[in-house]
C-alpha cells in the first residue's frame, strides 16, 4: 500500500427536490391569463397598440379604461410575453409580441380575435365541470343537439379565419390534382371545400353538415364567390346517405364530438360513397398512443364531458384502425398542426 493515500469522502445522494405547490396553483389560476387575454381582445388593446397608442395614457384612452386598470392590463400582458415593454418608466412603450400582431391586430386578413373568444361562452360551464361530470345523462351530439342558424352564425364567425388557415394548410400538404368531386363531411364554414377547389381546377365539393350549418356555409361560399365550385347537402352524416361517387372525402376537426362507433360508422358510409381509388382524410385532435397526451386532444375529449356528449378523445391508432377496419388500405398518420390536430389518411383499393 502506498504512504500517500489517502481515503475520499463519502459520496452523498444527490438531494430530492423539494416539492412545492407551484405548479398546482398556476394550473389552478390559469384562468386568470385566459381572462386577460380575451379582455385585450375585447378591448382591441393589441389593435391600439399596432396604432401608435403604446404607452399606457395612450392606450388607455384608445380603449376607453383608466390608466390605473390599463397599467394592471399591459403589465399582465408583459409578463405573459403577449407585449414587449422598452423600460419599467410610465412613459415606456409597449409593442405586439410577433404572432400577436399578425394574429390579434384587427383588420388583418390573419385577424383572429374571434378565435380566441370562441370557447369564452362555455366559461360558466367550466366552472360547473365537477357536477357535469357527475351527470348520468349523455346526447350523441351534446350541445349541437339544438343547434340554431344564430348558433352556426356565432360558431362560424369565430371559426371561420381560423378554418380558412387550416383549409389552406390541408391543399397545400395534400395534391388533389385530377379529382373530381369531394364530400367534405361537418364542413361547417365550407373552408375546406372552398380553398380546395380554388386551388385544384376541375374539383367540385359538397359540404354535409347540420340543416343550420349549410345556411350559414351557403354565405361563406357566396362570400367567396364559390357557388359554381361547391354546394351543401343538409343533414346528419352518422344517418343520412351519402352521395356516391365522390373520389375525396374529408372529415376535419370534429372527431372528439364522436364515441368510436359512430366514427366506425362514418368511415365505413365514406368508403362506401368513394370510387375504387379514392382517399378519405380525417383530420383531428389525437391522442398519442400511450394516451399521456397532447393535452389539446386530452382536453377537447374533456370538453364533450361539458357537454353530456358521448363523444371523446381518440389515439392515432384508434383512429387508423377505425379506416383500416372499413377496408382502407396505405392507412397512414400524418403531423398536420403539431400538438393540436393529425391528419389521418387512406385509400379505397382499386
């Protein structure tokens, strides 16, 4: 043995962390930060602010609040990193955060603002969700059940810019060049439909959707000088026939609203409708397949629970097996928006 050596310190496991209730309370006063920024919106302050009203005297007297409640308003919205703040003086100015001003400036083509508001409706039924659950009583299409032509008129107009996007991103991920007819199933607006036969010559559309729902669809087509390129069929796609013929049918963000058997149901009335070769796309808030998540999906599930519906998040697996089932073949799932919606496709053999 050496003369020198010498005996080392024991070596200490590294230290738990200590848990707190950090994160619990900022889950549980999250509402707090959608409430600002639903009143921002409301009160067109990111709208102010992109118009030179980007101090707090001035933005305050562009929305029509006081200086005291606009420096509590713009100081959240700093901290939420919705605003930028030069300095911590009064006389400092504010500016849009990047997608803020594209989305939430109003007059914007990207203009969203009633996107944002679309879910504050539900805000008392949220706060009701603990007895909601406890119900016993289910509807297969909870709140839709009653749907008016007010209703869709409401559900559109914060749906429809925030549609039109994803309707771009679909004809721009998928090559419909030489189809000729697609069923576009809930089409809801008709975003769909109108984007994809604007960008493929020669495609027709049919949007399937609640009686309500096609009145409103019909000025949207008008509005988009469509009415040559797409029509609407009104009616209930878990019962009422489809056309046959089609070569394309696309089913987009609506598949939490369903229990499995009627998507089972739905895909299996779509491939009939296709001709041999046809494609279906299904387009919606999935599941990952060990089901932790993304929470978007996991919460649009929770929300048919507000509602009494019996619909409810599904996997990306499910959702393959469910076209794989009706005879689907190349059965494939695609990112579409990452984290919020997948795109699930197949083919009718042929």
């Amino acid at each position: 043995m050496s003369d020198t050596a010498s005996t080392s310190a024991p070596v200490s496991s590294p230290a738990k962390p200590r848990l707190d209730t950090t994160r619990l309370q900022k889950m549980a006063q999250a509402y707090w930060e959608s409430a600002a920024l639903m009143a921002a919106v409301e009160l067109d302050v990111f709208t102010a602010i992109a118009r030179g009203h980007d101090t707090v005297p001035t933005a305050a007297k562009a929305v029509g609040i006081s200086e005291r409640n606009a420096e509590r308003l713009l100081t959240a919205l700093v901290a939420m990193a919705l605003l930028t703040r030069e300095s911590a003086g009064k006389d400092s100015r504010f500016a849009n955060a990047p997608d803020v001003q594209r989305f939430l400036v109003k007059d914007s083509d990207r203009y969203a603002g009633p996107w944002i508001l679309f879910t504050k409706p539900r805000w008392t039924a949220y706060g009701e969700l603990s007895q909601r659950l406890r119900s016993p009583v289910e509807k297969r299409l909870g709140a839709y059940e009653a749907f008016t032509v007010e209703d869709a008129r409401r559900y559109h107009a914060a749906t429809y810019s925030i549609g039109m996007g994803a309707a771009r991103l679909f004809s721009r991920s998928v090559d419909l060049s030489g189809r000729k007819l697609m069923l576009d199933l809930g089409g809801g607006s008709g975003a769909y439909s109108i984007v994809a036969t604007q960008t493929f010559p020669g495609l027709k559309a049919i949007v399937l959707d609640l009686p309500p729902v096609t009145v409103v669809a019909r000025e949207y087509i008008e509005a988009n000088k469509a009415g040559d390129r797409v029509s609407t069929l009104a009616g209930d796609f878990t019962t009422s026939e489809f056309p046959q013929g089609v070569d394309v049918v696309v089913m987009a963000s609506n598949l939490p609203q369903y229990e499995p058997a009627l998507i089972r149901l739905v895909v299996g009335k779509a491939f009939a409708a296709l001709v041999p070769g046809g494609e279906m796309h299904l387009i919606g808030e999935t599941l990952h397949d060990d089901r932790r998540g993304p929470l978007s999906a996991a919460l649009w599930g929770l929300n048919e629970g507000v509602f009494g519906s019996t619909g409810l998040a599904h996997t990306e697996s499910e959702v393959k097996g469910y076209l794989q089932d009706a005879g689907f073949r190349d059965v494939a799932v695609h990112p579409f928006v990452p984290g919020v919606l997948s795109r699930v496709t197949g083919r009718k053999p042929g």
